[in-house]
C-alpha cells in the first residue's frame, strides 16, 4: 500500500517539496493504519477465530488499498488548495 501510495505521489505533477511531505506525511498516516489493521486482526484472532483468514487475507487487504487511496486523495487536494491560495507578501 505504501508503495503505490508513494508511485502516485511522486507521479503527480507537483513541486519536489509537497512531494516529498506528501510521501512522508502519507507513509506515516499508512503506517498509522496497518497497526490499526494489525491491533484489529488480534481482536478478531482472540474473539471469532472462525473469520481471521476472510479479516486478513480479504478485507483488511482491500481496506488497507482503499485508505491509502483516500489518503492519496486527501494529500492531491491539500496540493491544490495550497497551489490556488494567493501568495502572501
């Protein structure tokens, strides 16, 4: 997840600087989610044993993929709005 995050960032047509801080703020917020991912999956292990595999190998993965997409989203419109705001003298 985090390396098609970082392909997306580093392919949008955007200054090197709002790259760069899109891919560290990015990979820190993807991090952020798979331990989120991981902590859930535990859960799931110790109280529904049955659907761990379905949890892991299904629909953690596709979450994981959809958040890190929204998080590139997120990232490309924060890129604009900074891009459109007039420069302050």
């Amino acid at each position: 997840a985090q390396c098609l995050f970082i392909a997306a960032v580093i392919a949008y047509a955007t200054p090197w600087r709002k790259r760069l801080l899109g891919v560290v703020a990015g990979c820190a917020c993807i991090t952020a989610l798979n331990v989120g991912r991981i902590v859930s999956l535990y859960f799931v292990g110790v109280h529904a044993p049955s659907l761990f595999n379905v949890m892991h190998e299904e629909v953690m993965q596709v979450a994981l993929v959809v958040l890190s997409l929204l998080t590139f989203v997120g990232w490309m419109f924060w890129v604009e709005r900074t891009s459109a705001e007039p420069a302050t003298a």
